[in-house]
C-alpha cells in the first residue's frame, strides 16, 4: 500500500500545508476575539489551542477522504496524511528553535493529536456532506473546547467563532482532496470573513479595503445589479481564479437583483424603491 502515498504526495502535502495554516489563522482569530484575555495566554496554552484545531481538522479530513479516496487506499492516506504534517511542522518550527528543535517530540505530538483526535470526534457518527444534529453538536462540541482552552468556557460568541473557522475549512479541505490546488493565499482566507470582521470591531473604518462591491439600482421599472473588484485585487487574481470568481458574483447577482426587485416592487415597499440603491 506504499504506492497509494507516491500516488497521492501532492495532495498530501497541500493538506497538510492547509491544515496548519487554517489552524494558525484560527488561533490568531481567536485571540482576536478576546485581546484582554489573549494577554494572559502563555505559549504552552495558544499551543495548545492550535492543537485542537489539528484535531478537528484531522477529523474533518478523514470524513471527506471516505468520499474522495478509495476504499482500499483511504488507511495508508491518513498514515500518510499523519507523517506530511509532522514533515511541515518540523519545517515551521526550524526557524524558530534551529537545531534545537526536538523532531521525536514533533512526531509524538502530532500521533497523540491524531490519536486524541479520534477518540473525541469519531464517536459523532454522520455524513460530512450533509447537514445534521449530530453534525452540529459535534462543531459545538469543538467549539466550546477551544473558549475553554482560551480560559472563557462560558463564551458562546468564542465557541460559535471557533465552530464557524473549522466547518469554512472544509470546502477548502475537500477541494484539495479532489486535486483542485489552492492558490497561495487560500489558506488565510479559509477563516470565514464574517469571524474575521466579528474579532475586528476596534480597527479604524481607514484601514478597510472593500475588495469586492454588489449593488442594486432602480430606474422607471427596471432593476440594474453590478459588481465589481478593486483594481489591485484584480490584478493578483490569475485568469483561472478570475473566471471562477465571476461566475460566482454573475450569480450573487442575479440573486440579489432578483429579491431586490421583487422587493423594492411590492405593494408595501412602493416608495422605498426611490433611494435608488440597495
């Protein structure tokens, strides 16, 4: 069964690259979440966290290898998986410690993470595919686990973040488990926007950047919806990326024209229609 890691070595690398990359930003969008609380945080205890969001993200992948990996491969492709995200934590924390790094304790801690892994999700028993009670109550297990390793057990605004960066993670996941490669920034910008904006109230409104603009606009009877990308963000996109964004915002639109103009056409919205925008 060897072959079935040659096979699959690209696509093992990209997971495990996007596993602890999505685990890194998550831990980072949590001390977000509760700077006063971040401050009391030793190094020992964000490691921590980051760990958990390795075990749900192993879980995660072991969910969506069972759709997208035969059957007879799908054993030694989670042996793998387990050994190329030892190889690229012990590259992440070269130049951090050098050679003082201890590499057995990087390839114990992440067989205990995987092993503990299991032992804590594989008892929640549903399709990753498909919305389910047992689905949730397993996010939200997650979630209350990291507000509780972050000191805020009770911190359900904490838990319902944490639960929401790992569920966005897993498009992202199984993209790369079908050998669509994500493109370099994918990684950072798997946490939702939404958590993101959440865990950033106090930035100044001169710091944002609108990306990518929607609007609606009414003239006589007819509705006009558009979008549009700012020139930078543009520019940083490749052909491939481009088509695939504007076929998703062709179709926001549409969707966003559509209720805008059954809206602003109702009987009870008749004058609201006239600030021209939505």
């Amino acid at each position: 069964m060897a072959t079935a890691n040659t096979d699959y070595k690209e696509r093992l690398r990209q997971l495990a690259e996007l596993m602890l990359a999505v685990s890194g930003e998550s831990v980072t969008m949590m001390k977000r979440h509760v700077p006063e609380q971040a401050l009391k945080l030793k190094h020992q205890d964000e490691w921590g966290i980051y760990l958990e969001f390795l075990k749900i993200m192993f879980n995660l992948t072991d969910r969506l290898v069972a759709l997208h990996i035969p059957l007879k491969d799908q054993m030694e492709f989670m042996n793998g998986l387990e050994d190329a995200v030892t190889q690229q934590l012990k590259r992440a924390l070269e130049p951090a410690f050098g050679n003082n790094a201890d590499q057995m304790e990087i390839v114990l801690t992440i067989g205990t993470t995987v092993a503990e892994s299991r032992q804590t999700y594989e008892k929640y028993k549903f399709l990753i595919s498909e919305d389910s009670k047992t689905k949730n109550e397993m996010f939200r297990d997650f979630g209350e686990k990291v507000a509780e390793a972050l000191g805020t057990p009770s911190n359900a605004q904490l838990s319902s973040a944490a639960s929401l960066c790992a569920s966005a993670a897993v498009p992202a996941l199984s993209a790369v488990l079908q050998g669509q490669a994500p493109s370099s920034q994918e990684a950072s910008q798997t946490v939702p926007p939404s958590v993101e904006a959440s865990t950033e109230q106090k930035k100044s409104t001169g710091q944002e950047i609108k990306l990518v603009s929607l609007m609606s606009s009414v003239s006589g009877e007819e509705v006009e919806t558009r979008w549009g990308l700012h020139p930078r963000f543009r520019e940083d996109l490749t052909p491939s990326e481009l088509q695939q964004l504007t076929k998703l915002l062709n179709r926001v639109a549409k969707i966003v024209g559509e209720r805008y103009a059954a809206v602003a056409f109702s009987k009870d919205w008749a004058s609201w229609h006239k600030a021209g925008h939505a």
